[in-house]
C-alpha cells in the first residue's frame, strides 16, 4: 500500500473510544534478561519502600486520573502498566476511581507477571465487575522465575464474574523455552485464550530466525486503513502495517503531513505524575507536563509533523469529523 494514497488511519477500540494508559511504576519483582525496560529504568534497586511510594503518588493523583477520565469523550479504557503494577494496592486505587467516575470507566486492562496470589486477581476482578466495568487481564509468562506448569495452574484458576474470561497470554520466546512455547500455544488454542508470543529483542540474528514469534488468531484487528480509492485495510498490529505499507525501511516515521490528530483528544499517556504528549500548542509528542495542568483537547488537532509514529490507540485522517464522531 501506497502511504500517500491513505485519507484515514482509525484505531479501532471497540465501546470505549478513549483511552488512558497509565504506568504506575517502574519497578518490577522480576529482572528478567530479556526485558525491554531495563533500557528505562530509573532505578537501580527495588524496595518495599519504593513500592509504597508509587502506591501512595497513584493514590494521591487518581482525582486528576479521575477528572481526565470525566474529561475525555465517551466511555474510557484505562491500560495500567509498570514495570509490575500488581506490587501496587490496585484495589484502592480503582475502588476511588469508580466512585468518582461513575459509568465512564467502562474496561480495565492489567498487565502482570502474576506474582501476586490468584485471590488478589480475582478480587479485582470482583470490584470491577460491581461497577459496571470489564476487565482484561495480560498475564505474562517469564520462564526465568516460575515453570509453565505453575504458571498454567495459576492463570486457569483466575475466575470471571462475566460469560469473558478477559485473560490474555503473553510469553517472550527464548532458544531455551521453544518446547515449553510450543506447549503454550497449545493449551492457548485449546482453551480459545488470546495470546502473543514475541522474540527475544536481544537475541542475535541467527537465533531470532528460529525462535518462534505467533499471534493467536482470534487477536482483534486494531487499525482500520481507508484509500483514497475506497477500499478498506484491517490490521492487528503496527507492525503489521508497517510491513504491508510503502514506509521505507526501518522508518517508522511514516504519515504524510496534512492529518489530524487524535491523541489527547481520546487517548492519554501518564507517565507516573506527569502528562506526556501533545499539547493545545504541541512541538512534540512527548512534552511532560504536570497532570494536574493537563486538559484533553476539545477535538483532534492537526499534527504539526510530516510524519507520525502511531503511537498508542492515536487515531490520523485528513477528515476531522471522521474522528470527532468516534469511529
């Protein structure tokens, strides 16, 4: 696909057309040698201590989450992220944000390491349900620190209070992990789970060959590609279009300029305290500003770049209205 003949690029993010993605820490219980944080970490060290920190920094900001929550249009999905944001009380942090949001919080997506006892999963997904809102939960598989045998026992035990089970599988795939992997993805399709199988990132070329990278099939199509042409695109994944569009090799920067811009308007990165993105009056798409400053804009804006990453659930078309009806 030629990309200069692209008049719309439309995340796809089904009864929730805002999102917040919130990283609530950067630590983690595990330090596994594949981890494609340690690049980011600002830590040296984790402690109880530190935990509690971010504990209490999450707790002390969730009216300002809240207020953006009210803030943004139509109902919000809300991506909490770490390092291990499990080590955090999530309870109390949603359990505040429900009663102020009322019904826009619609969906939660946890990603965990699933450290935490299957009670604490279970839990959450109780509270959730009480008030009216979805969860999903990406459970990740790191073979470094529990067996495949465990870690199956203990995600099969996670209960639903809904007909969705919500569970996702994520696994990193290594040379010494390819029988288990195998194993996984099995049990994955058996049981209709969603799963993500990624190569190691730091693996060598000729080890990144053969080690097996598989996406289940049921995995929902996230971006939806409009031609001046009329003709319609689905993919799954950035990635995906990347390689079946005219980009240009290893440019990810790829959008011509003349689009509009929806991040920030339904979708909104937090980055501990701070705000990180686009401003009314935007240079870049990773200013950090503090929450308590930061509005959602009032409607998509155009992107002051000739180019964009596709960062997120972002959202480009050169029809403004076409974004602000919440396709």
């Amino acid at each position: 696909m030629n990309i200069d003949n692209i008049k719309a690029i439309i995340s796809l993010n089904g009864m929730c057309p805002s999102t917040i993605k919130w990283r609530l820490t950067d630590d983690c219980n595990y330090d596994c040698s594949y981890c494609v944080r340690k690049t980011f970490k600002s830590r040296e060290h984790q402690s109880t201590e530190q935990y509690k920190i971010d504990e209490d920094n999450c707790i002390k900001i969730c009216p300002e989450v809240a207020r953006i929550i009210k803030e943004l249009p139509g109902y919000v999905k809300l991506d909490l992220i770490g390092g291990e944001c499990s080590l955090l009380d999530l309870h109390t942090i949603l359990d505040i944000l429900f009663k102020e949001c009322g019904d826009k919080l619609k969906r939660i997506n946890l990603t965990t390491n699933m450290s935490m006892s299957v009670d604490y999963y279970n839990d959450l997904a109780q509270l959730c349900y009480s008030y009216g809102s979805e969860i999903g939960i990406t459970c990740s598989w790191h073979s470094e620190y529990i067996s495949l045998d465990k870690f199956i026992e203990k995600f099969s035990k996670i209960k639903s209070p809904t007909n969705q089970k919500g569970i996702r599988i994520e696994a990193v795939s290594r040379i010494d992990n390819q029988d288990d992997i195998k194993k996984l993805i099995d049990i994955c399709e058996q049981n209709n789970y969603t799963y993500f199988i990624e190569r190691n990132l730091f693996a060598s070329k000729e080890e990144k060959d053969i080690l097996i990278c598989q996406a289940s099939k049921k995995k929902k199509d996230r971006y939806k590609v409009i031609t001046y042409d009329n003709e319609t695109h689905m993919y799954k994944t950035r990635n995906e279009f990347i390689t079946a569009s005219d980009c240009g090799e290893g440019n990810s920067r790829f959008i011509p300029e003349g689009y509009y811009c929806s991040r920030d308007y339904d979708y909104v990165y937090i980055d501990f305290i701070q705000h990180m993105g686009r401003t009314i009056d935007p240079l870049s798409c990773n200013i950090k500003e503090p929450l308590k400053d930061f509005h959602p804009l009032k409607e998509p804006l155009m992107c002051p770049f000739s180019a964009c990453t596709l960062c997120g659930q972002i959202s480009l078309s050169k029809d403004i209205e076409l974004l602000k009806k919440g396709n």
